[in-house]
C-alpha cells in the first residue's frame, strides 16, 4: 500500500537518513507498506511514520501499489522504495 500525506520531521528515530531533513521541517511524503490485504490502514501508517521520525501527519491518500507501473521511466526512481518495502516492511519518500 501507498500512503501519501504530509508530515514534521522530528528526528526521533534508529533509522539512519543519508540526509535528513531539517528537525521540525514539513515535508510531502509517500510511506510504502507492506500488507497482507488492501484495507487502508492509516493507524499503521501514521505509526510507522512515527518509527521514521516523523509526527503531524496527515494522510492525503492511500492506495495499491501497482508494481508494474515501476515499469515507466517517471516511476523508476520508486522501484528502491519497493523492493525496501518487500524485504523491510516499509519504505518512505520525502520530498524537499
């Protein structure tokens, strides 16, 4: 599943960013989620952004993935996120 929304960055996280936003910087963000169904689960989302180090978010939207769409030239650059997401459980973009 895809969730697409908006989130602070608080740096309250284990994980390692190669550049990290800015402490308190709000950014667009797509959260890639491994699940088992299609249900939009955005309690599960909003907590694994958190795990991620971001608060304050709000949801926009929230879909499936169509992985062959990872298939166009514009949609290359998520195929990392996707395969992080297979073998991680989840994957985020932010956006400056």
């Amino acid at each position: 599943m895809l969730y697409k929304g908006e989130a602070t960055f608080n740096g309250e996280t284990s994980f390692t960013y190669a550049e990290p936003p800015s402490l308190n910087s709000v950014h667009k963000c797509i959260l890639f989620v491994l699940q088992s169904d299609e249900k939009e689960d955005t309690n599960r989302a909003v907590e694994t952004f958190a795990q991620h180090g971001w608060t304050k978010v709000v949801i926009a939207s929230a879909g499936r993935l169509q992985p062959e769409s990872l298939n166009q030239p514009s949609m290359q650059v998520f195929q990392q996120h996707y395969e992080e997401c297979l073998d991680q459980g989840d994957s985020l973009v932010w956006y400056r």
